[in-house]
C-alpha cells in the first residue's frame, strides 16, 4: 500500500512538474504579447511626423541666430575682432597652464 502512493505521489510530482512547465510556457508568450502592445502604443504615442515638424523649427531658429550674429558682426567688426583675439587669447592661455 505503501508503494502505491509513493507510485501515486511521483506520478502527481510528474504531473505538477509538466504543468509549472506549461505556466512558465503561457506567461512568457503573454509578456511578450504584451511588451509587443507596450512598444506599439509607445511609437503610436510618438508621432514621428509631430517630432519632424518640432525638428525643422528647431532647424529654423537656429539658421534665425546664426543670421542675427552674422549681422550682428557685420554692424560692428572691430568689436567682434577683438572679443575673437580676447576669447583666443584666454583658450591659449588656459591650454598652456595644462
């Protein structure tokens, strides 16, 4: 009697190891499902062409400050000539203590 619940318990044991496999089996396709849902709504979210748009104007802001430094040169290029030499100046210095 003894033995066939031994028998039984390694059968049941057997049985329990097959369906711990099946849940480890079932849970990884759901999180993959569900990182695949995650990742789509995340791009959805996005909206690539939003980022493109923020990009080109953040594109003509800057040619906009480039243009208005350039004047700004233009109007007075002693000035800028010599905060050029000063600002030189100072990098060479700091290059020669190092």
């Amino acid at each position: 009697m003894a033995t066939q619940e031994v028998t039984q318990l390694k059968k049941d044991i057997e049985a329990l190891k097959g369906d711990v496999q099946q849940l480890s089996h079932t849970i990884k396709e759901l999180a993959q499902e569900k990182a695949t849902e995650g990742k789509s709504k995340v791009f959805d979210e996005l909206h690539i062409d939003d980022l493109k748009e923020q990009l080109d104007a953040l594109k003509s802001k800057g040619k906009d400050g480039l243009g208005a430094v350039e004047n700004e040169i233009q109007s007075h290029p002693f000035q800028s000539t010599a905060i050029s030499f000063g600002i030189g100046f100072l990098i060479a210095l700091m290059m020669n203590k190092k």
